[in-house]
C-alpha cells in the first residue's frame, strides 16, 4: 500500500444547511482535496461515537490539524441547544484531542447561517 497523506481532519455535523459553507472556508484556507472528512450529527456532542473513525485518519493520513465544527440550530443537541452548550462541547472534544493526539492542532469553530467563527 503506498502512503498518501492530507493536511487536515475535519469533523462536522451531517446537517446539510452548512455544508457549503463548511466546504468553501476550507478550500479558501488552501485545504481542497487535502482533508478527509468525519460527518456526524452535533460533531463535538458525538465525539466518542466516531473515536474509531478519528484514529483510522490519523493513522493511515497523518492530518497534522483536526477542525472541529459546531453549528447554531443543531437539531442532535434537541430543543435546548444554546452557544454555550456548543462552547462546552467544543472545549472538552478540544482537549481530549489534543491528550490523545499531541502532536495534532486542534481548531473549534461554530458555524451560524451567514458566518463562521473561529473558537479559541
């Protein structure tokens, strides 16, 4: 098998409301066809179930960054979903990457319906 290698892993939730939009600020930061992609719903909320998936792209691709996007109105965290729920979320997926994947930069962002910010 030859090796093949990307820059980034990105983690998003399957709504399709932001997929574009996801998809061009990461072509415009120079990441087309450079990323493998995790969708799952509420992305940061569902961390644990894609732990497998995650460690499969960071062998075989070796991201040297993982993105991680939340988005406003996300339906997987139910009714009750305010930024601060998505802050939490974002921060505890953040470290837990980072403990587990040192040497990998970890970027959190929340996407909203006519921007996307960058969490730090």
């Amino acid at each position: 098998m030859s090796k093949h290698t990307c820059t980034a892993l990105v983690i998003s939730c399957t709504d399709f409301r932001f997929v574009t939009m996801i998809r061009d600020l990461l072509v415009g930061s120079g990441l087309k066809d450079n990323y493998d992609l995790i969708a799952t719903p509420g992305a940061s909320l569902g961390l644990e179930k894609i732990a497998d998936s995650i460690s499969t792209s960071i062998r075989l691709h070796e991201p040297e960054n993982i993105y991680i996007f939340d988005h406003e109105d996300c339906g997987a965290y139910g009714e009750d979903n305010p930024r601060e729920a998505h802050m939490r979320n974002l921060k505890k997926a953040k470290e837990l990457l980072i403990q587990n994947y040192h040497n990998k930069k970890v970027l959190t962002y929340i996407s909203g319906f006519d921007k996307i910010e960058e969490i730090l």
